[in-house]
C-alpha cells in the first residue's frame, strides 16, 4: 500500500463524510471518480482517495452494471454495490479475482452437459459461464445455487444485466439435509457468508442469522438424471466438507468433475472424505497449470482444487 500522508488522508475522510449525507451527490461524486479511474486519467492524491473510498461507508447506490474482464479476452457485466466485492467494477475495467479459474472453465466447457454451481455469490462464475456457452454454441445446462437473499437477489440483477435467461437459479443452500439451515452472513463481507459460524466470524463481529432453505442429493439428482457429463463446482466459505458428504450419494453415481476451494483451516475436513480419495485424482490450479497433489493441501495464493474420476 502507498505511503499516505495523515493530513491528506484526514482532509479525504472529511469530503467524504459532507458528500455522504446526499445520496445524489454520492453517486455522482463516486462515478466521475470510477470514469477517471476507468479511463486511466491521473489526478492528485488518487491513491489516498481511492483508499478512502473504498473503505468508507457510502450509503447503498444503485449504479448501473459495469463491463469488467475476468480474463484478458473476455468481459462480463457486472452491478457495483458500494463496500462489497463487486464494488471494484465502478474503478477498474479488470475484475482482478482468480483468472486462473476463468481460463481453466472456458478452455473446459465442451465436455461438460450440466454444471452445478453451489455458492454462486452475486453471480460472477454463473454469468461467465453462460455466456462462454452461448458464445461456444454448447448446450450445456447450468443450475446455481445461492443461500443469501441478498447476495441471490444480486445474482438475478446481474444475469439480467448480461441478458442471460438460461440459468436455473436456488435461493436455497445445498447440505447433508433436506429442509432449513442457518446461514451465517458477516456484516460488510457479502461474498464471506457460510453455514459454519466460525468461518463467518472471522471477518466481522457483527453476524447476521437467517434461517434459509437447504436441498440434498436426492433433489439435485433429479435435476441432472439425464445428464452424464457434469461439472461440480462448489465454493461455500468453509462448509465445502459438509456439502460433499451431502452430494456423495450423487458423486458416486455421477462421477462428475469437480471444482472446490480449499482454505487451511478446512484441508484436514476435506482429507478426511476418503470416497473422495479413491475415486478422484487431485489438482491444484496454479496459473496455467495444473499440480497434481497426493491430499488437499491449502496453498496461500491459489485456492482452487480440480478433481477428476480416476476411471477417466
């Protein structure tokens, strides 16, 4: 992080909080600010405002949808809400999260006729993903699963700015059961809720509980009883362990490929599902490449494991 001289960051936090009390003047302010920063104009004290900016608690704007690349070539739209993940599409025209992931899934669709996404967030893989179909001419289905109404509710504004209506969307999360959870959703961190409690409290001691809807194999089976080709990708902030025991059932009969975040304090949860361990050959995805590994293991830079039956 640049050096930020205290006076200069003062002086900001002050503008800030007079342009805060209007919420016209903020979107104003805060997208002349995204179309400088968008179009590469330099300005004085850019780095202490856009610091500032990002860490102050602007009142909730609705911004129209922004293009941003995921990967050099390819762009998506995506709906900018102030102190969330998707925030950064009003300043930069590169999202800047996990490229690796994108280049892998676009260069892997083809052998995929369903995909099953389980924790689609506000919607950035789930939108990627149908509009590298449409554009690769496959037919491929795609079902998204998303527990949070917000973060769901997000997720439909985002797929309807990209014109996509080809998605089967969840408002429910996928579990070892049939019936309720509670979901928990740390205050400010949209993008970090989980089933487990712990893995939510590590960003804010403000936890909000929501009782939600939670689906098992038995339900999402039915949906790809016809498919035979899938792709499993599963990023659920910690509860991963508990959502594969609850799809083992599938798993098995499927075999599908799958794609999962391992993050340390949950590697010794994952090593320890053995079916995955005899059917499955592991890979880390490092860059352009892939690692093969002997167990999970949590790596500080790339976070995303690819799975594949060892029957193929």
């Amino acid at each position: 992080m640049p050096h930020q001289h205290p006076v200069l960051f003062r002086l900001s936090r002050m503008l800030h909080g007079l342009i805060s009390r209007s919420r016209t003047v903020s979107k104003g302010y805060l997208e002349t600010v995204g179309y400088l920063m968008r179009s590469g104009i330099r300005f004085p004290f850019r780095e202490t405002i856009m610091i500032n900016i990002r860490a102050f608690p602007w009142p909730q704007i609705q911004f129209r949808p922004r293009n941003v690349r995921v990967t050099n070539d390819i762009e998506i739209k995506l709906v900018p809400h102030c102190g969330e993940f998707d925030f950064n599409a009003l300043f930069s025209n590169t999202l800047g999260y996990e490229p690796e992931l994108f280049k892998l899934l676009s260069s892997r669709l083809a052998r995929y006729d369903a995909i099953l996404e389980i924790g689609a967030n506000v919607g950035v893989f789930t939108v990627f993903l149908a509009r590298q179909c449409l554009e690769q001419k496959l037919d491929t289905e795609i079902f998204s699963w998303e527990p949070s109404p917000l973060a769901y509710k997000r997720l439909i504004e985002n797929l309807a700015a990209n014109e996509i209506r080809s998605v089967q969307v969840f408002n429910a999360a996928v579990s070892d059961i049939s019936g309720f959870l509670a979901l928990y959703e740390p205050e400010g961190h949209l993008t970090n809720g989980s089933l487990d409690p712990g893995f939510a409290s590590l960003f804010s001691s403000n936890i909000r509980k929501t009782v939600v809807p939670s689906v098992s194999s038995r339900e999402i089976s039915a949906l790809v009883c016809n498919r035979d080709r899938i792709l499993l990708k599963i990023d659920v902030e910690g509860a991963e362990a508990l959502v594969l025991k609850g799809l083992e059932p599938l798993i098995r009969e499927k075999q599908p490929d799958l794609i999962l975040e391992v993050l340390e304090p949950y590697e010794q949860d994952l090593n320890a599902l053995k079916f995955l361990s005899t059917m499955y050959n592991y890979y880390i995805i490092r860059g352009d490449s892939l690692t093969g590994m002997d167990s999970f293991v949590a790596d500080p830079m790339f976070r995303d494991y690819l799975l594949v039956p060892r029957t193929n």
